[in-house]
C-alpha cells in the first residue's frame, strides 16, 4: 500500500545559522489541507540568537538605581510617627474627657444594691439623668435657694439586647414624704427633703444623685446602674456648638418676653432653653406636666442631630459640651459603648412616658399644696402598670405594695394625669409633616429678645 511522501521543510539553511538567525521570517502560511490521516504542523520557531561576531557591539542592560539605605527606614519611622500622634491625640482626648466628666471624689457612688441584676448586666444598663439649675456661687448647704436642685429627672433604659430605649419622666414637684422634711426608706436609710419634694433630695444630701437613685429605687423599684448630671449651662453651649437643633414646636409659646412659634424651627442655645424649661404662658394649664410634655419633642430633635452626626463626630464634640457641666460616674468606654448601642435604635423603638400623679385637691381641682409648697401626689396604682408593662422586661412584675410612696399619705384628687407613653417615631412624624407643608424657619433662634429670663422657674 502506498503512502504520501514526507515533505520537507527547505526554507531554511542549516550550514548558515548566523544569516538565518539574521534574516527576519516571514510568518509560514497555515496547511489546512488533510492528507491520508495527517496534516502538516508549521515548523517549530527558535528564538533569534545574538550575533557574537559582528560589527554591532552588544547591548548592555541599564543599571538599576540603588534605593538609599535610609530611605525604608524613613518611610517607617514617619508611619510610626503619624500613628504615635493619632495615639497620643486619643489618649489625651479620651483623659480630658474623663477629667471633665469624673464627679468629684467625695462625691458617693451608686450602691449595688439598686443596680441591675448581676444575670442581666450586658442586656439592659440603667441610667439616671438629672439637669440642675446652677448659679455662679452656688452652696449646696443653702437650701432656702432653688438653685441646685434637680430641674429635670429622666430615667432611661436602654434595652441593648432589645435594641430599644425606654424613658420615663418623673415630675420635679412629685411629693415624696410627709415627715417633718426626713424621708425614711424602707431599708432604713433616712434623707433630708428640705421641700417634701423629690427635686430636693439630692440638693438637701450635700448634692448626691445617689442619694436621688436610692430614693427612687425605693419608691419605683428602678434598678439604676449609673449617673448622669447636667447643668442647665451645658444645654446652651452644647446647642450653639452644633449651630442650632431643629425641634418640632407643636404650639406657640410665649412668656416674659420671649416668644417661639409653632412649627419646625432651628433653635439656638438661649431659644432651646426657653422652650424646655418654660412651664408658664398660654396652654400651660398643667404647668410642670405640660413642660415635660414640650421636652420629648427636644429630644427628638437632639436625637436626630446625634444620628446625622454619627458616633466619631460626637466623641470629638464631648470636650466642649461636657466641660465642667455635665458629670458621671461612667468611664469613657462605656459611654462609647452606649452611643453605638443608641445610634442604633430606631426611633419607632424609643419610648417616652411620664409617672401619673394627681394634680388637684379633692372637689377644688387645683394643684395640690403641702406644707406651704406645691406639689403633685403619684399614683402607685397607675404607676405600677406603667412599670408593669413597659419598664419591668428584666425584672419581672412589681406589687403596688413594693412602691413606698405617699399616694395614700396626703388628700389629692380623683383623677391622675396621663402616662402619655409615645414612640420617637410619632414625635418624628410631627416633624416630617411640619417640614413637607412648609412650615419651617431654620435661619436661627426664633426668641423675641434673645434673653432665657423668660423662662417661667
């Protein structure tokens, strides 16, 4: 059988390599033509050789410049120098924060008994928040002056495996004891309430809001795990410093000269001051009651300047709003560790109430009077099912006996005010619409004069 030539590449010379490795190549055409079961393969390729023996002299390959020897270790030591001063500034950060915030040394701490249950620490912490009406010269020992005491006390729960936050106002002129200015607890501690009052108890212990915690343990049975104090100061500086909060005004409010009108406003420190401390003026007919009312819709506004600021921009502002007027017995870390927990939270999930209290005398219907003072009766019964349902997830729920309050102790009216329990996200809504039918005015403070003596104290 016969078979088909071999064909044989004749293209290149073998007796002259130096001319072929020369000589350039044109590319060989690809056989595509089969033949009986084979097909010619294009000839392998070599690649072209110098040549050793020619006029041309051979390349030489540039030389690398050296890196200098000093220059890694410069680069190094710049980064070392960059990060040492990003620690250095946080470090001293951080202590300036803790020197501002720290109370003083004398000042007594929470005692554990009235803080969360051991079992239930990382879950849910406790705080007490408390703003005092400071004067230059303050005296804790003068106790004929307002000055000093609690203007402002709020207990927040911040229900980190939840991811909710629950917030109960209790009213400054709540009635306390009805013992010759002593309140006795039911453990046996004994504290002086120069008022009757519960905004006197830290004032009249020496200025201890441990003094405050235990009193309001032993009357609401509210665990509380840390302190926070502020001076009605710090609210102006701390406004002005962010350029102003836009609050929701659901009404117009007007009293000693200053004014602020209804709808969706940009307030600076003197302006925020009015509206969360006045309690006096048109549609205030429940005076205190109505004042905490007008304060949720601050928070939400401060909330919603907090969340848009995020947890780095709030740290950096700490040394300028906390200063020397706000103080607590938290370290820094934890207060870190609660703003990431609250930026969280959404505001559907952020809860206000207030402590229902009787307002009037029986069959008078004004506010009631005790010893020469005004104040407001709670009502352990409507009290307790407020805790019941919305503050005692951890600690199970509470007897009306295991409230020691005076509900019993003094006449009051028939009829306790609302709990008024609402969401952020409602307040928020409030705001929202305010915004979309135009309602606005964000260029600055919207007081008539400026001045925060029209504050209604």
């Amino acid at each position: 059988m016969s078979q088909t030539p071999r064909h044989i590449n004749t293209d290149r010379s073998l007796s002259r390599p130096d001319q072929a490795a020369r000589a350039p190549q044109a590319a060989p055409e690809q056989n595509t033509r089969s033949t009986a079961g084979a097909q010619h393969a294009a000839p392998p390729r070599y690649a072209a050789q110098p040549d050793l023996g020619g006029d041309d002299a051979p390349r030489r390959r540039k030389k690398k410049k050296k890196t200098p020897l000093w220059l890694p270790f410069a680069i190094v030591m710049g980064v070392i120098a960059v990060i040492s001063g990003v620690v250095v500034y946080g470090v001293s950060l951080v202590n300036k924060v803790e020197d501002s915030i720290r109370p003083a040394e004398s000042a007594p701490s929470i005692v554990e008994e009235i803080q969360t249950a051991e079992e239930y620490k990382g879950d849910v912490v406790n705080i007490l928040v408390c703003g005092i009406d400071f004067e230059e010269g303050r005296s804790y020992s003068d106790t004929s002056s307002n000055d000093g005491m609690t203007d402002m006390i709020l207990y927040c729960q911040f229900d980190i495996k939840g991811g909710a936050l629950r917030m109960l106002q209790i009213p400054r002129n709540t009635l306390v004891t009805t013992q010759n200015r002593k309140l006795t607890l039911s453990n046996g501690k004994t504290y002086a309430v120069s008022n009757y009052q519960i905004n006197s108890v830290a004032l009249s212990n020496g200025g201890s809001i441990a003094a405050l915690a235990d009193v309001i343990y032993d009357q609401y049975h509210l665990p509380i795990d840390y302190y926070v104090t502020i001076d009605m100061q710090a609210l102006v500086e701390m406004v002005d410093n962010f350029g102003g909060i836009e609050v929701y005004i659901p009404r117009d409010m007007s009293y000693g000269g200053s004014k602020l009108l209804k709808g969706y406003r940009n307030l600076d420190g003197a302006s925020a001051e009015f509206f969360v401390r006045c309690r006096h003026g048109d549609g205030y007919a429940n005076s205190d009651i109505d004042r905490l009312n007008m304060q949720r819709y601050f928070y939400a506004g401060l909330f919603k300047r907090a969340r848009a600021m995020g947890i780095t921009d709030i740290l950096n502002q700490l040394p300028l709003i906390f200063k020397d007027y706000i103080h607590t017995d938290m370290d820094i870390t934890t207060i870190a560790k609660l703003l990431a927990s609250f930026l969280k939270i959404d505001s559907s999930n952020i809860i206000l109430a207030q402590t229902p209290v009787f307002m009037g005398v029986p069959n008078v219907g004004k506010t009631d009077s005790f010893a020469g003072y005004s104040c407001v009766v709670p009502d352990a019964g409507s009290i307790a099912n407020l805790l019941n349902q919305y503050f005692c997830t951890y600690t199970g729920p509470v007897e009306v006996s295991e409230l020691h309050m005076v509900t019993d102790q003094w006449p009051h009216g028939s009829a306790s005010t609302d709990a008024n329990v609402q969401y952020m996200g409602r307040i928020d809504k409030e705001s929202d619409d305010a915004i979309l039918s135009g309602d606005t005015d964000l260029s600055g403070a919207v007081t008539t004069d400026g001045q925060a003596a029209g504050t209604g104290q």
